[in-house]
C-alpha cells in the first residue's frame, strides 16, 4: 500500500454560523423545549420520555437513551437493559467526579483505596427563574462571612455594569434620588438563567421575546428590539406602559434580568403563603425551576395558572474539516482485494526453507463491462474505491472514511474524494 499526501490545497477548515430557533414555553411549572412534549419509545412509556429526561430538559450527551431507570436522580443499574454509568476507583491520584448524583466527599475520604465510585447519568440543563428580593444584605461590621448576599446577583453585577455602555437600563445603580432612578440592590428581581445548550455561544441580539399570557391571552410581550439588550414592551399597544423597559438581556452570557414591577392587567393572582398580587414581569416564567408549590384545584387565579413564552435565536459555530483525497490519472490502479486478481492462479512460484517466491505471472480480472452479451472488453486497469484511510504524520491510522458506493477509478481518469468532518 502506497501512501499520498494531502496537496497544499487539498486541506480546509471553515466554520459554518447558523442562528437555530429555540422556543420555550411554560406552564403550570411545565417547560416545553421547541414544541416537544412527551416522546415514548420501548422502555420509556408513561412515566417519562424517551430521553429519560422532564419535558423541556436537556439530556446532555445524550447517555442512558430510553433504558430502565429509577428516576431523573435514581439509577438501575441490573435488568435487561440497565443505566450506564460514570466510575472511578480511588486511587493516590485523588480523582473525584464533580457531577450530579456523584458520591459525596466525605465518602470519598473514608472509603478504602480501590473502592469503586460512581455517579449517574443523565446529565440535564434546563432554564431556571431566580425570584431575588433581597440582592444586596448587610453586613455586620465585625464579621462579613454571612452577609445576606445573593451570589447570582453578585456574581454579575460587574458584568451588568461593563455593558451599562449599550445602555444604562445595564448599569446596577442610577441616581435613585431623581425620576427614573434606581438601585438594583435593592429592586426585587427575576433572573432567568439560560444553559448554554440552549444558545450556543451566544444569544443572537435582536430575536428575544417574553411573553406573558393570562387564561390563554396576551397580557405582554418584551422585545429586545434595539438590539442593545434592553427588553421593551410592545405589546399591548397604547398601554401606559408600552416602549418601557422591563430588563436587560446578557447574551455572551445567557442570563435575563428581569426588573419591571408594573402592573400588566388587573387580574389578582394567587402567590405563595396567601399573598396576592397583579400580573408584573417580575413574576415571569413562575414554575420554571424556581421551587414553587404545584396550583392545587383549578387554580384559576393562581400565578401558576399563567403561561410563559420566550424565543430567541442561538448562535452555533461548528468548525468544518474538508479533505480533499485525489487519485490521479496513472496512479491508484491496484487493489489489495482478492477478487482483483483472476480466480484459480497460483500464488506461489517455489516455497522452500530458503526461498519464498511469488508468482510473477498472475494476472489481473478484467473488470471492464461490455454492452455486448458472450463478449469481453478489452483489459483496461481500473479499480473500484470503497474506503479511504487518512493517516498522520506519523503513518498512525486516524480515520477511515467509507463510501455508500464503490466509485470506480480508470487509470485515465482523475479522482477526487471529498472528506468533511464537523470538529
């Protein structure tokens, strides 16, 4: 077997942007990712679907696909077709696996070396709403180790206030003693979180919308239509409130912020612990995640009852590996195939404990199709490509590349494969 190298421009590496829709609804503590409901398959039949997985979560990697299972934190790992599962052994190297329904640390430290340890699959992303009434605590003067912080909050506020440069709807702080001012310290916020899954290497600006539906009407919608990240309603027209700002968008980093505390319509909805309150975006994507109680009865007026939409497009950069494999005209007219040769030929000229030696004289089918019946073609080299083998430097195998067909290779002819590969 001879071995080609790759042309100066027979190698290229490009990257494809595309922008996919992603739609999330939410209802009655329910989230449904891009329409997608309940997807039975040959274990997964009533209790949950396909992808082992609630409906609008992610199941990352896509392990554990339709098997028996326990539930969304519980594993099986016997039976006819049981959970696989992540394992380490302990070990000096002190290895430990940081992943959901993993062994805990202390576990981990009074256990035997050459214990197993395992965690679970799935892993799952799905979005969350943070209810934040108290961004900011107070700290005692003596010790700071307990403020009241909320770390969500705190953990952006630098970030919120290096984009304040798009707008100032960004800035944590604006002069709180004149119209218009506020103090997100302060302010009762609702921050959604966004998993990455969902957007890719970021949120494409200008194709956010949130929308707050009450019994199935449309009480509101923000867009981001500026393209600057701020949320603006538009929606009803004419409101009191309509071209107001109601939040900012952090589209490198998938969060929504969430401050607008008016009210959207005059309906009293039911919250936690007997307190109610009117519909505001403050209180958007209720149930997604952020704890609350299940609506018991009809829950008509229950702010679970509300539904929730937000859409936007992603941003994916997938790189792209083209090869280009050329035989060209004379060359690559041989085949290690058996059937290359014509049936019934010895191999062997003379075989002794001193000499080995092939036979020359063997000679190749003729593979060439005639039009005619009962009449052969005249011999012509040609061979018929099924597989190519890309090496590196080093001649090690990295990949093989298998065609649907054999394409047939004459030696008067050029050929090129095209190899692309999605890295």
């Amino acid at each position: 077997m001879s071995y080609r190298k790759f042309g100066k421009n027979d190698v290229l590496i490009n990257t494809i942007r595309a922008h996919p829709k992603v739609d999330l609804f939410i209802y009655s503590g329910t989230i449904f990712y891009n329409g997608v409901g309940h997807t039975p398959g040959e274990f997964r039949l009533q209790h949950n679907n396909v992808y082992m997985t609630p409906s609008g979560y992610e199941n990352l990697y896509e392990y554990n696909i339709d098997r028996t299972y326990v539930g969304i934190e519980g594993t099986t790992t016997t039976g006819s077709n049981p959970l696989i599962y992540p394992y380490i052994v302990k070990d000096g190297t002190r290895t430990e696996l940081f992943m959901t329904g993993a062994f805990s640390k202390a576990e981990y430290d009074t256990d035997t070396y050459g214990s197993l340890f395992t965690g679970s699959y799935p892993q799952y992303a799905a979005i969350k709403r943070e209810f934040i009434t108290s961004p900011s605590g107070s700290c005692d003067d003596l010790d700071k180790s307990d403020c009241g912080h909320n770390f969500s909050f705190f953990s952006l506020k630098n970030i919120l206030n290096h984009y304040s440069a798009l707008s100032e709807h960004y800035g944590v702080v604006k002069d709180p003693e004149h119209d218009g001012g506020w103090d997100k310290n302060s302010q009762t916020l609702n921050l959604i979180h966004i998993p990455s899954i969902f957007y890719g290497s970021k949120i494409k600006p200008g194709t956010v919308s949130l929308k707050f539906l009450l019994t199935g009407s449309l009480i509101g919608e923000l867009r981001d239509e500026k393209e600057n990240g701020e949320l603006i309603q538009t929606l009803p027209t004419g409101s009191a409130s309509s071209g107001s700002v109601a939040g900012v968008v952090m589209y490198n980093e998938g969060f929504i912020l969430l401050t607008g505390s008016w009210d959207l319509n005059s309906t009293s909805l039911d919250l936690v612990d007997g307190a109610t309150a009117k519909p505001k975006w403050i209180y958007w994507g209720a149930g997604a995640r952020d704890g609350l109680p299940a609506p018991s009865g009809s829950g008509a007026t229950s702010l679970l009852s509300a539904s929730f939409g937000l859409s936007f497009e992603a941003t994916t950069r997938t790189q792209v590996l083209t090869m280009y494999a050329r035989a060209n005209k004379g060359a690559v007219n041989y085949s290690n195939n058996p059937t290359f040769l014509e049936y019934g030929q010895d191999q062997l000229t003379f075989t002794s404990s001193h000499v080995y030696e092939e036979n020359k004289n063997r000679k190749m089918k003729n593979t060439v199709s005639s039009s005619y019946s009962n009449y052969n073609e005249d011999f012509s080299r040609q061979v018929y490509v099924s597989k190519v083998a890309v090496y590196d430097e080093y001649k090690n195998l990295i990949g093989i590349a298998t065609l649907a067909n054999p394409v047939l290779k004459e030696e008067s002819q050029d050929l090129a494969i095209k190899i692309k590969l999605d890295i």
